[in-house]
C-alpha cells in the first residue's frame, strides 16, 4: 500500500492556532514535520467528521502513526533549557469499558490486558528516550498503574498522585454504555450534548469549564515546578482534550486521543506549545481501539498549526 504524506508546518500558539488546510501559510514556522498515512490527503481533511459513529475495533499499528498524530521522536532533537518545562501527557491503557463503549468518568476501572501491555510498550519507548525527572499521574487505577509502569521502567521513579488529573465527573451517565444514556438519563444526556461549557451535568458531574480549571491549573503548577526537565503525567482523554484547548485556544475540535498516545507540551511562564501530538507508534503489538472512546463526545483537535 502506497503512502501519501501531508507536510505540517507548527508555529507557537500565542502566534494563533488555526485550522489544517491545503493552502495554509507557513508563516512563523517553528517546525516542520511529515505526517504518513494510507489514505489520500482528502481522505485525511475529512475524516473526523462531527456525526461520526464510534467504531470499536481494534486497529493495528503496522503504520508508524495514525493520520492525525505528529512523532514522538519529534522530541529528541529538542534542546532544554531553563525557560521551559517538557511535559510529556499520556493516556491510560486501555479498560474493557473503553472497549465496550461505557462512560467511566471518575468510577475506578482497570486496565483489561491490552491495557496492562499497552501501558508496557510506552514505558519501554518513553525509558529509551531523554531522562524523565518526575512522574505524574491522575489517582484513578487506570492512569495510575500506567504511570507506575512507566515510573518503574523509567528509573525506579515514584509516582505522584494528583486527583486534579482526574477524568471529567460525568454524573448520572456514569456507567452507562453510551449508545444507551438518552434512554436511561435523558437529562445527563442531554446536558453531556450541550454546547455551553459551564453545562453541569446530573448527578454530581462536572461542567466543560470546570474541568477545564482544575487539570490546566495542575498542569501549570507541574510546569513551573520542573523548568528544564523533563516530566511525564498520566491522565485522561477528557483531560488531554482541555490542555490542548488551553495550549490552543483556536484550534479545532478534530481528532482522537487514543489510549497510551503520546502527546508533548512546552510549558513557560507565559506560554503553552505542542510539540507533538496523538503517538502511537509503540503499540505495535497491541494495536489500539479506532474510536478512542473515552465516554466524552468531544474529539480532539489535530495539530497547532
């Protein structure tokens, strides 16, 4: 199968954040990098479409990524210095609700087998790369046995637990399969579809805004406490979905945050920049379920370009 390449072109976030498109401006160019796929490029700029159905097969990785990430090896090029913390944001492995389609928020659900090898094979690929000096992780099971595996294969490090890093409360819908809560909590569905941000939900759960408040406030204080190092935290898709937001404010809504995808921030006093996004490229034995499900109707965006 033949692969057509697609060159992004990244600028800081503070310059704008705009939207992928086959005329865009370099502009302010920070980096250029080469993202491959099987598809055709049109086949690429319409792929995640709004009303898409949640396809919950998994997917192997015979590619190096998927279409819509950037490289992790991105990073070994990169030169720190003290202006700047390097965060390197993983998600959890994967659960069997993950695979089944049902919505965890903050419930405590395990990592199911390809999880536990999953949350392996990014330890293996993050161990091999510059030093991590610190390891973070929201304290739900999920995230916190990925990031203990990490921390173990990263020098025997201890993790730190951080509720703030949590998965968005989702409330009433909490359990339930997502193709099931319109009929079982009509009102937590329907305020989990909302487009407002400060839309509680039923049942205890969270609004967008808040959700957005605490995990960027983690973030920030994460940052500042490592400048010149390099720090890996574990979290969630409802979380990685508001650093990108925070670090992108006009970037659009686009992509998926698969479990165990990779995703690098430079975070300064004044300014959030992406450095990488969405790899995968360790999962080469598990592969990775299509949909990213993670209970949240929110899809990511590709990249800050």
């Amino acid at each position: 199968m033949g692969y057509s390449k697609l060159s992004v072109v990244r600028t800081h976030c503070s310059l704008g954040c705009y939207p992928l498109s086959p005329g865009f401006s370099a502009g302010s160019v920070e980096i250029a990098v080469c993202v491959k796929s099987p598809a055709p490029i049109e086949t690429l700029l319409r792929a995640n479409l709004p009303n898409q159905r949640f396809a919950l097969t998994r997917h192997s990785t015979h590619l190096v990524n998927p279409p819509h990430s950037l490289p992790m090896d991105d990073s070994k090029s990169s030169c720190m210095d003290g202006s700047y913390a390097e965060i390197v944001v993983v998600r959890h492995g994967e659960t069997e609700w993950n695979a089944d389609g049902r919505i965890q928020g903050h419930l405590d659900v395990e990592l199911n087998e390809a999880g536990k090898q999953q949350a392996v094979l990014v330890a293996d690929q993050l161990s091999k790369e510059p030093k991590i000096s610190a390891v973070y992780s929201s304290d739900l099971k999920r995230a916190l046995v990925t990031a203990e595996t990490i921390a173990a294969r990263c020098g025997g490090l201890e993790v730190i637990t951080d509720p703030d890093l949590r998965e968005r409360n989702l409330g009433d819908l909490q359990g339930l399969v997502l193709r099931e809560a319109a009929k079982h909590s009509p009102k937590a569905h329907k305020a989990f579809l909302s487009h407002r941000t400060d839309q509680d939900i039923p049942g205890g759960g969270e609004s967008l805004d808040h959700l957005f408040q605490r995990c960027t406030s983690s973030l920030q204080r994460i940052g500042k406490k490592h400048k010149g190092e390099r720090v890996v935290v574990v979290s969630h898709g409802g979380v990685i979905r508001s650093l990108y937001q925070r670090a992108c404010p006009n970037g659009k809504l686009g992509g998926k945050v698969l479990n165990t995808s990779v995703n690098i921030f430079h975070l300064s006093d004044e300014e959030w920049t992406i450095k990488s996004w969405g790899d995968v490229s360790h999962l080469h034995q598990t592969g990775y379920l299509k949909s990213g499900f993670g209970g949240d109707k929110h899809l990511v965006s590709l990249v800050c370009s």
